[in-house]
C-alpha cells in the first residue's frame, strides 16, 4: 500500500515547536518499534535542514 502524500504550510515558528516536540520524543524514546524512531529521525532532521534554510534566508 502506497502512503498518501500531503503538502502544509507552516511558519518559521510553527517548525521550531515541531523540530522541539520532535527532538523531545526521540530524547524520551520508550522503546518500541524500531521503524517509528526511523522515522522520527528522518522527520528531525528534515525540519533542522529547514530550520538552518530559515535561518540562511534572514542572514543574506
């Protein structure tokens, strides 16, 4: 089964609040499916690879 692919907007502030929530499941990871944590990193760090663009684009 192919997963759905989903397009949202968020703003600058919205992304550091996820990029926080996420780091803080993984830093609170119980255990469990081992697929999930994959996951929560390929989410962490796709939102710090948007973070530091953020961060790029204010700096020039």
């Amino acid at each position: 089964m192919e997963d759905n692919i989903y397009e949202i907007q968020f703003t600058a502030t919205s992304i550091r609040m996820l990029y926080k929530a996420v780091c803080f499941a993984l830093d609170q990871w119980p255990g469990g499916d081992p697929t999930e944590q994959e996951y929560y990193v390929i989410l962490r760090d796709s939102l710090k690879r948007i973070l530091l663009e953020e961060t790029f684009m204010l700096d020039a």
